[in-house]
C-alpha cells in the first residue's frame, strides 16, 4: 500500500487524442491510446489525491474514483481545463491535442469531387500554455513532450515557452515505446533539475512521475 502523499491534491489531467470534425460523418485524429494519461490518473489516485480526467475519445473506461469529463475536439478540452484548472492543484496535459482542425465543419457529408480536393486547416489553441498562463489560481502545470530527436533541447524549450513547471518527455522514434505502447521511458525537466525514468510500464512510470511531482509539491 502506498503512502497517501497526495491526500488533499486535486489533480485535472488531459488524455487521448482530440477529434477534429469535417463533416457529420468524418474527422481528423491520432493514434493517442489515452494509457499514459489514465496510467497517471490511477497513480495519483492510489496517492490519495483527488482526480478529474478530461479525455478524449479512448477505448479504456477510467479508473474507479475519477470524474471523467468527456470530450471530443481542443475547443472542448480547453473549455473543460480553463473550467478545472483554476480549483487544481495540479494539471497535467497528457493528451495528444490535434494542432489543427478544419477551417469551417460541413453542414452535410462531403460529396466525392475530382481526384483531389483542398482542405483548409486553421490553428487549435494551445491547452496547456492557456492554463499555465492563468493569472490566479494556477495550478502547477505539467506538460508531456513526444520527440523524435534532441529531446532535452525541444522539451526544455517547451517548458520555458509554454510557462510549465514540469514536463515529461519521451522518444516517440524507439519502437515499443511512446504512443499505444504498454511500456514507455520518460526524462522530466523542471527550469532546475532533470531526472531519467528508464523503461517500464506506463502504470510503474505513472506513479515515479507522481512521486517526484509530490516532492516538488512539498
Ligand atoms: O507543442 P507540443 O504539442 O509538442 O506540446 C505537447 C504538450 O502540450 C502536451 O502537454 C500537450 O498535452 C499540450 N498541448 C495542448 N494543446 C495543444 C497542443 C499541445 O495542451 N493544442
């Protein structure tokens, strides 16, 4: 049984992919299981902490003793963070936020044309550095990073652009690893520190990932 170090702690944590419209019938995604994010969210409810888990669409049901905030598209989970985020202690971006979605969401299914056709894509917010950005209230704030090369350079330069506190980072290029894997490896970086976490299950990773959290809570 694990010590309840984050008895108190009410954590909101993003997971999964969002889903982007085109149509009423198709939309743009990714390949984000959704286990990291839940894996963190059972970890920090074995820690005693309180947990809202705002996910989208995924195939795992949430752990037993979180509040599940469905969402579909990055306009909902901003909505639902910028909701949470301010009664949190902590918020941790795990999902896999679409960058773009589609300039305007077709009234009626999109009729097949000639042999190619062009799709205008305009910016998603930024979730994450919206809820870093808040000016009272704000929870600290964890973000992930999925690189494929100089991860220490680019997760740092997230951390400083997005005004996180933390962020976990991990090489999407090693197979077996990252996105829809059991098992992953993650660095975190905080503005002081770095700490390795070699590769294991997302759920033993979750609860290292909690443990150093509550450390720099304390
Ligand atoms: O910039 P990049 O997508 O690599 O940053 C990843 C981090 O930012 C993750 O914590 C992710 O959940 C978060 N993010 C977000 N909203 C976006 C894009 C990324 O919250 N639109």
């Amino acid at each position: 049984v694990q010590a309840p170090v984050l008895l108190g702690k009410t954590f909101t944590i993003t997971a999964g992919p969002t889903r982007e419209p085109l149509d009423p019938v198709r939309y743009i995604s990714n390949h984000s299981s959704g286990k990291m994010g839940f894996a963190l969210a059972k970890a920090a409810l074995e820690l005693g902490a309180t947990v809202n888990l705002i996910s989208g669409p995924v195939s795992l049901s949430a752990p037993e003793g979180a509040t599940l905030f469905p969402i579909e598209t990055a306009r909902d989970m901003l909505n639902s963070a910028l909701q949470l985020a301010p009664q949190s202690d902590v918020f941790i971006g795990c999902a896999a936020v679409a960058d773009y979605r589609a300039a305007t969401i077709a009234e009626h299914k999109i009729k097949k044309q000639g042999d190619e056709i062009t799709l205008t894509m305009v910016k998603n917010p930024d979730v994450i550095a919206h809820v870093a950005a808040l000016k009272e209230n704000r929870p600290y704030t964890v973000g992930f990073a999925a690189e494929t090369q100089d991860i220490q350079q680019y997760a740092k330069a997230k951390l400083k652009n997005k005004n996180l506190d933390m962020i976990c980072a991990n090489d999407v290029s090693v197979k077996g690893l990252g996105f829809n894997a059991n098992d992953n490896a993650l660095s975190l970086f905080w503005s002081d520190d770095c700490l390795n976490l070699p590769t294991t299950s997302k759920q033993q990773l979750a609860m290292q990932v909690m443990h150093a959290l509550s450390k720099r809570l304390n």
